[in-house]
C-alpha cells in the first residue's frame, strides 16, 4: 500500500485517481533509509518531523496513508504508528540506528488521529479504491519501497532515493522540469506497470530486485528493450524507465 501512495504522482500521465491523491509521492525527495523487519517497517531520516505528516491523517486533511494512527512517541524523534487495516506498525525515526527506546512523550502534533480513533468513511471509501494484487505481486511493490535508498556496494548501481545519482554518473538526468518527478504504478491481480521520468535509471530499479543478496528472493529480470519485466512466480512488474548512460553489470538478464 505505501507503494502505491509513494510511486503515483499526478501529472500528464493519469494515475490511479485515488492512490495518487494521498500526496505520498513528495516523501521521495526525503533521504529515508526504509528498514523492513517482521509485522513492522521502520523508516530511518534525519528530518522524522517532517516525514511523518505526510504520512499521519490529521484532524485538517492532507496528505496520509488511509488508517493509519498515531501509537505513541518516544524520546524525541520517534512516532510509533499502527496501520488499522493491517495491523502492521510503521515507526519514523530520526535515530540513525533504527532503534528507539525509553518511556512514551507527549507527541509535538496534537492533531494527528490516536490509534483508538476507527477509519474514517474518506478513509474506508480510499482503501476500497485500492486494486485486487496478487501476494507475489505485493512482495515485488513492497521490495519496491524497501529499497528506496538501496546501492550497490561495488558501485553497479544506485536507486538515490528517487531523486539524485548517488554514483554521480555521467550523462544523469539534468532536465528541471516537473515532469521528472512523473510516476506511475497500476494494475490488477499479477500484473502490474511502473512507469517513471527521471532518476533512477531502469536497470538499476530492476537490479534492485532481482541481485543477490538484497534482491527479493525468487525474482528475475528480462530486459525487453523498451521496458524490463520483474517475475515473481505468476506475477509481473514492468518497469518504464531511463536507461542508463552506460550499460552495467546489474543482474538484468539481456
């Protein structure tokens, strides 16, 4: 589900209407490190009071992740949250280590929905617009979002956050207009596009998921030319993308 607010940004291209309302899509100019763990996904940046707005429903509206609520905070960068419908947690750290600790605080937001308030009707109306997807389908668009920050350690390739080449390669995308920032995520059942403008570059995102050991296990990648096609079991995400300056050893089957 975060998949689906992150990579749908309106533009030109018509997205799913009601996933790209959510405004999630400005978390991707945020340095966040997305660190999964079992029942729980801990994202990691240097600015927690900023990230979790977007991501908290509140009393005046914005952007949000519908159902999700406010647990507690801790110390003073940490917003534990609980989302309803799933009954997952997602924590916002400003700890570099991932971790927290001690006793809860009183939250600097006053406004956001505690964990004992129900969805909403907006809310329960904006998950029932969320597409049916298969679970190879939801593990791909989850490695998706967990790898938002990954690199390479030999320096092949680099997802930057969406934003920025942290390999600094020549010949990376200068254009400043706001169409770069374009995104795209749909489909139903198992199969599924993504098509983006920008950073990163198409081989990259594919060897994100597909090269050992941060790869989602089972997954494979063929390149086709125009687009390349992320398998899992029967599910397929087909990637739209810029091409790198220069081909790499990535992982994409050729």
């Amino acid at each position: 589900m975060l998949a689906l607010g992150l990579f749908n940004r309106p533009g030109t291209w018509q997205p799913h209407r009601g996933v790209a309302a959510w405004g999630l899509h400005t978390l991707v100019a945020y340095d966040i490190i997305a660190s999964p763990r079992f029942n729980r996904l801990v994202l990691i940046t240097d600015v927690p009071h900023n990230v979790a707005p977007y991501l908290l429903p509140r009393r005046d509206g914005g952007s949000s992740l519908p159902g999700l609520r406010l647990e507690e905070f801790r110390g003073r960068r940490t917003y534990v949250a609980r989302h309803l419908p799933t009954g997952a947690q997602l924590v916002i750290t400003g700890n570099p280590s991932g971790t927290w600790g001690g006793k809860p605080r009183p939250s600097p937001r006053w406004d956001f929905y505690p964990v004992d308030r129900p969805c909403t009707e907006a809310e329960g109306a904006q998950l029932e617009e969320v597409p049916a997807m298969s679970e190879d389908v939801e593990r791909l668009l989850a490695g998706l979002t967990c790898r938002i920050a990954a690199q390479d350690a030999e320096g092949g390739w680099a997802i930057g956050n969406w934003f920025s080449d942290p390999l600094t390669r020549p010949g990376r995308p200068s254009d400043r207009g706001e169409d770069r920032y374009e995104k795209q995520l749909q489909g139903y059942g198992h199969r599924w596009t993504f098509q983006w403008n920008g950073f990163p570059y198409v081989e990259d995102v594919a060897a994100s998921l597909t090269t050992s050991p941060v790869g989602v296990f089972g997954a494979i990648a063929h390149d086709a030319g125009d687009h390349v096609d992320v398998r899992l079991g029967d599910a397929t995400l087909r990637l739209y993308g810029r091409r790198a300056p220069a081909q790499q050893e990535s992982g994409v089957i050729r």
